[in-house]
C-alpha cells in the first residue's frame, strides 16, 4: 500500500505501509472566528501550544520524522484521539493521531506506520500561525496577499481544492463544494486563479 497526500500535486511523496484496521474518530474543527485577535490581554489564560509557529518542516517542537513516542511525551496537557489518515486527505491507512485541547483539535499527525515517525503534521488551529501571519481559516483573499501569483488545483481523490507553498512545502486545503468553488477547473490537474476569494482555508499540511 502507498500513502500519499491526496492534496499535493508538486510535493507528492509515497512512502510503503502496511493496512491496519482504523477506528474512525469524526473530525470537529475550532470555531471560526471572524478575525483572529492577535493581541494577547492580560486575563488570557496560557495553553499548552502558546508561542508555536508554523514552519518549515515544524509546528511548535513538532517535527517532521520526529518518533511518535517522542511526539506523545511533548503533548501530554493535550487529549489524544486515533482517527484515518483519509480523513485527511491521505491514503494507505496509515493512522492519525489528533491532540485537542478541551476538546478542540489544535493539530494532527499522520503517522509513517513501518517508521513510526511523524510523516506529516496538520495544522487545525488558528491559533496557530506562521512568522509572516499565516494560519488556519485564513481566506483566499488574505492569502492572496502572501502569494500573489498562488494558484489552485482540485484533487481527484475527494475534490477538495489546494495551494501551496513549494518553499516550505506547505499545502493549504480548501473542503469547498460547488456553491463556494474557488477555482474553474476543465481538466484534472489544471492550476487556475482564484475566483472566489471569501473561502476559507481548512487546515494546512505541513511536510
């Protein structure tokens, strides 16, 4: 079996893995607000992934190729939930793991099953951003502003749609559905602008 990132037409990687049985944990994103207040007050009250950035191969002390075990003894105010790697956009049934704070998903991680190491990281959060500002639910037109020549492709395998950063091989996925498509699309891999611009992103891969 192969396990590869359905939303990632540049950076696609398939690495093998065995199938195991998956004991599916329905997925419950983080409230979107309508603008994420950067400033923290004084009556804020710390949580464990306070000050982690999205980076290049990183989420906070996160790492990609980091030992599961490893990822678990740094997570542990965090509950822990096995769900599918599909859920994700992954296949090859390799398990996810995701770690919620009172019952909210900060992020995800995608296991290398014959490793057991981390093969990617997803950000869910958008309390979780990048140094330049970006996070999750960030819309297109916001996003468009960090990446003006960004362009969109849907995938095959759940017509989700997706942009990248090749640089940091980063891959922003939009769950969208024909009322709020981002993209016209008149071929299978085709890389188009934007036309709806108020869709928001899902989460990020980071790989």
């Amino acid at each position: 079996m192969l396990i590869e990132t359905g939303c990632n037409q540049s950076i696609r990687t398939s690495i093998p893995v065995a199938q195991i049985p998956i004991e599916n944990t329905p997925i419950i994103l983080p409230p979107i607000s309508e603008k994420e207040d950067s400033n923290i007050s004084d009556t804020h009250i710390q949580k464990p992934y306070d000050g982690w950035m999205i980076r290049k191969k990183a989420v906070g002390p996160i790492t990609i190729g980091m030992e599961i075990n490893k990822v678990d003894s740094l997570m542990v105010h965090f509950q822990k939930q096995k769900a599918s790697s599909e859920d994700f956009g992954f296949s090859g049934g390799s398990p996810a793991y995701i770690y919620s704070i009172d019952s909210i998903p900060i992020i995800a991680i995608i296991q290398s099953l014959n490793s057991k190491k981390v093969f990617a990281i997803i950000v869910l959060s958008e309390y979780l951003k990048s140094e330049s500002g970006i996070f999750p639910s960030i819309n297109v037109e916001n996003l468009l502003t960090y990446y003006p020549q960004m362009k969109f492709y849907k995938d095959e395998f759940n017509d989700w749609e997706c942009s990248e950063d090749l640089n940091n091989q980063w891959i922003f996925v939009f769950i969208t559905n024909k009322s709020d498509q981002i993209g016209v699309y008149k071929y299978p891999d085709q890389l188009v602008s934007a036309k709806n611009t108020i869709a928001k992103n899902s989460w990020i891969i980071v790989r």
